[in-house]
C-alpha cells in the first residue's frame, strides 16, 4: 500500500498547524536539503511545450530516496474556469524502486514557492525590510504574503495587478486573516506598488517576454524576487535590472534557469550565483546595504523533493493516514498474472484449450 495525499489531506495537513507554520516548516526542510546540494543528482526539467502552455517533469534523487513531480502552466486556463498550474507528485525508495507517497502538489507547489521565496529573502533582502510589492495577484498571492509576513516580518504589502478583481480577491483573503499589524495598499500601477518597497515580488502569468519592472522602478538595496518567469520566452524584468553594477543575481539551478529564467534575455556567460553557495558560505547573498538582489526564481525539483519528504513525514503522523493499493502484493513475485487468475471467472475450456491438454498415451499400433 502506497501513502496518499489528495485534496482533502492537505487540506487536514496544513489545517492542524496553520499555512504559516507549514511553510516555516517546510523552508527549514528546503535549507536542510540545499545544504547537502552535492548529494543530489540534478537536471533542468523536461518540458513538452504547446502553443496554450507547458506541462513538464520534475526528477531529482539524492541516492536514498527519488521524487518526481507532474506539473503543468497553462496561462489561458483562468478564461475556462480551470487553474493554471496544477501538480501531483511521487516520493520513493531507491533501494528498491517502490512509490512511498503519491501526492497531490497543485495546492503545495504554491506553498514551498512561498516558503522558497522566503528562505532567499532570509539570506538575500536587507534584514530591516518591511514594506513588499506584489505584482500579480493571482493563486500564489496569498501564499508569498502570509510567508513574508510571518517569516520575514514584512508588515505592508503593496498590491498591483492588471485585473483588478484579482487584487481585491487578494486584499479580501488578507482581511481575512485578522491580521492586526498586518497593512494593504491597493495601488494603481506597477510603479505605484514598487516606490518604496524594500521587496518586490514578481508574480505574473502571462507567457511572454513582459516588461514588468524597468531599471528606473529599481532602487539601491531592493530585493527582487521573480517567480512568475519560469520557462523559455516568459520573463518580467528589464534586462537592463539584471545588467546594473550594483546588481546581485541569484538562481537555483543554473542549467536549468539558463533556459527559462530571467537570466534567459542574457549571454551565457552572464554571470550567476547558485543558492546552495549562498548557503555553504562560498558566496554571499547580499554584499551591502546599497546592493540590488535578485532572486531568478523558476522552482527547482530539490524543493519539491523536500516538500513531498516533508508531506510523507507528516502523513505518516497523521492517525489513521489514506493509502492506496498502487502496486501489488503478491505472495510469489514471480507470478504477476496471478493476481489476474484469482478474480477471473472460469469458463469452459474452448476447443483449442482443449486441445493444448496432456493426452493419455495410446496402444501402439499393430
């Protein structure tokens, strides 16, 4: 039997600690994991592009366990009344090939993005910021807010999307919260939302090389953290933001953000920071005050190694926890169809059956 985490188990996982102490959680399992970058196998994700999005696979390894995430992006999904990502994953053993958790990832992709985000904040934005921009307001709003605040102490959150009804969808969930040192400006354009943030979080869908942020929207010493440019042809940055001297660049995975991140508008021999550097001491995630940090986030397979890990941990607490029966049990390994015999009805032998039967010797002839 295989450990399950559909809908209603996330919901039961995260509802018995709250989405602010699952994500805290979950970032100290992402450092953990990124601190032992050596031991994992890596690679950029495989990705089958259509003309309406993307729906890629997501493997990584660190020898002892294997994961695998399903996700798609498909931007023009919202006009039909369907998300635009959606996710399942699988956790399993090395040793001997066996799924452990099959696991729904639509709902926790968005919370290890934010929990993610976070932790780069943690190294990278100046440790006295308080006030963030979100521009788009979409699904992964709510979440990057709730971890920032929590997590970082950001105290205002300045709130800009091209469709409206998305940023007062935003602003109602946070009222929701009770929130009391909790504060929410409604601008009217990006460059509204961005003066005098001390942390701007990208968060669009579009797929399209847009120009959400421009070198003059930049301050000395802001932090930018871009999601929402995540595959080939879909960035949100100004490449001249990426180019300034004062700027500082970090990614996940280099190969893999060479092709789909901001750092894609850029000569391959631009020069990038991995994260787990930042984390082993080899690189620092802010050299000064003064200094423009940005995070090229596209979400790597490690994170979500650490999310399904993480998830498995605590389905396995849970009393009683949902399995399925994804792979058999036999009690001869070698007999696979026997698994189909037992829960065949029998029939009567057909001629040609009949005919494959052992025949009783004859008389030989005379």
């Amino acid at each position: 039997m295989v450990e399950y985490i559909g809908i209603e188990g996330i919901q039961r996982i995260v509802g018995r600690v709250g989405p602010a102490r699952f994500m805290e959680g979950l970032a100290a399992e992402i450092e953990a994991d990124y601190r032992r970058w050596g031991e994992f196998d890596k690679s950029a994700r495989h990705a089958i592009y259509s003309p309406g999005g993307v729906i890629e696979l997501m493997p990584t390894s660190d020898g002892q366990m294997y994961s695998f995430k399903y996700v798609n992006g498909h931007p023009k999904n919202t006009a039909r009344g369907l998300l635009t990502v959606t996710a399942f994953g699988v956790l399993a053993d090395v040793e001997t090939g066996y799924p452990l958790l099959l696991s729904e990832l639509t709902v926790s992709t968005a919370l290890r993005t934010a929990a993610m985000s976070t932790l780069a904040a943690r190294w990278m934005a100046r440790p006295d910021s308080r006030v963030m921009a979100l521009i788009g307001n979409g699904a992964q709003s709510e979440f990057q807010t709730i971890a920032f605040h929590h997590m970082l102490g950001i105290r205002e959150f300045r709130l800009y999307d091209v469709d409206g009804h998305a940023t007062e969808k935003l602003a109602r969930n946070l009222h929701a919260l009770g929130e009391r040192d909790l504060q929410v400006t409604l601008c009217r354009s990006a460059t509204d939302a961005v003066a005098g943030a001390d942390i701007v979080t990208t968060l669009t869908a579009d797929k399209c090389n847009a120009t959400i942020l421009t070198p003059g929207m930049i301050a000395p010493g802001m932090h930018l953290n871009a999601v929402g440019g995540d595959c080939p042809g879909k960035t949100e940055l100004h490449p001249d933001i990426l180019r300034r001297s004062d700027a500082r660049v970090i990614v996940e995975y280099e190969p893999q953000s060479r092709t789909e991140g901001e750092i894609q508008q850029l000569p391959a021999d631009f020069a990038v920071t991995e994260f787990a550097q930042v984390l082993s001491g080899a690189a620092p995630g802010r050299a000064s005050a003064a200094e423009v940090t940005i995070f090229d986030s596209v979400g790597f397979a490690l994170e979500d190694y650490s999310a399904l890990r993480y998830l498995y941990k605590l389905q396995r607490q849970q009393n009683p926890s949902r399995k399925i029966d994804l792979i058999p049990h036999l009690d001869n390994p070698k007999d696979l169809f026997g698994l189909l015999r037992a829960s065949t009805p029998r029939s009567p032998a057909s001629p040609s059956a009949r005919a494959l039967r052992p025949i009783a010797a004859e008389s030989a002839p005379t």
